[in-house]
C-alpha cells in the first residue's frame, strides 16, 4: 500500500523530471569521470530518486526510479541488459518513498535512505546481473564494490540530496500554504452558510 496521496500537479511532475536531467548529466559528464579509487564513483541517479521518494512519496519514487533508470540503461557508456537500473531504481525509490513521513520527525532519515539504497542497489544490480548470466557480477566484486559505493554516496548526498529536498521544498512549502488557506475559507462559508446554496 502507497503512504502518500499522489495527486501530484504539473509542477511536481516537471520539477522531479528536471532534477532527474539534471541527475543524468551530471552523472554521464562529471561523476563517471571522476579517477577515484577503486572506480567506483557515486550514483547521483540514485540519490536524486532517493530524494525524490523522500519529498513526494512511493508512488513518485516508483515512477522517478522506474523513469531514471531506464535513461541509466539505454544512455551510454550502458553495456548491460537494458532493464536492470529500472528495476533496481524502481524498488528502491519506492522503498525510500515509505520513510517519506518521517522526514519532518527524523533528520537523519536522508542519510540512512542514502547508505540503505546504496547498499540495496549494488546488491540488486550484482543480483540481476548473476540471474542473467552477467560474468561482472559475482559476490567477490559485490563485496569490494559495496563499502566504496556505500562511502562515496554518502559523501556525495549532501551536495545532491540536499539540494533536491531544497528545491522541492520550496515547490511543497507553496503547496501546503495555499493548502492551508483554503481550510479556514471552506470553514467560514460553511459556518456562514453560503456553501450550503440558501
């Protein structure tokens, strides 16, 4: 079951496909070209799904993850089977978009969704890869690959996860504003008795 009403508006739509651009090159031009040890370099993809499913729940977390990863499959240098980032992304952007109400209550919330999707996704992958006979995967390159893709994400969420939730904040803070004006305004005609059409 979904946590969250996800009658997403035209500009939540457009402002979570922008940051999933803008994700996308940023990681096809600087992150991929990053010389760090152990080649290894962190997912911006991911942690702007991650993000996402933070700020507006599953149902987006499914649909960014699902939308995102896609792109991550057919854009290149992609040399695997197309297919494998969406799932991954998707399963992982819905289970980030559970902890989407614990965001105002926990503030360590980003931080863990960061590390446990980092961790999910390179064992996902590694595991897709295995049941499709993927010769790069093997536990032994999943156990080197983890704490580095763990470590540079983590590193890397500030600067991406942050930035989203600010963005997006701002969009939501609208939302919830104009929200919170319309209640007192039903109220009054309904106390006045001019929503009742006498």
């Amino acid at each position: 079951m979904l946590n969250a009403p996800e009658t997403a508006p035209a500009g939540r739509k457009l402002m979570a496909g922008v940051v999933l651009v803008v994700a996308l090159i940023l990681q096809v031009s600087v992150a991929n070209r990053l010389p760090l040890p152990g080649q290894i370099t962190p997912d911006l993809v991911l942690l702007a799904v991650v993000a996402l499913a933070l700020v507006y729940g599953s149902l987006t977390g499914i649909v960014a993850g699902f939308a995102a990863g896609l792109a991550a499959d057919i854009i290149p240098p992609a040399d695997h089977t197309i297919g494998r980032y969406a799932l991954v992304y998707c399963l992982i952007g819905y289970v980030c978009g559970l902890a989407a109400a614990e965001m105002d209550r926990q503030s360590l919330v980003p931080f863990l969704a960061v590390a446990a999707g980092a961790l999910a996704g390179t064992v996902l992958y590694a595991l897709t890869g295995m049941m499709l006979g993927d010769p790069r995967s093997s536990w032994a390159l999943v156990s080197r690959m983890v704490p580095l893709q763990v470590l540079y994400d983590v590193i890397a969420s500030p600067f991406v996860v942050w930035s989203v939730l600010k963005v997006t904040g701002r969009h939501e803070h609208r939302d919830r504003t104009r929200n919170r004006m319309a209640v007192p305004t039903a109220r009054y005609r309904a106390m006045s008795g001019r929503g009742s059409g006498l």
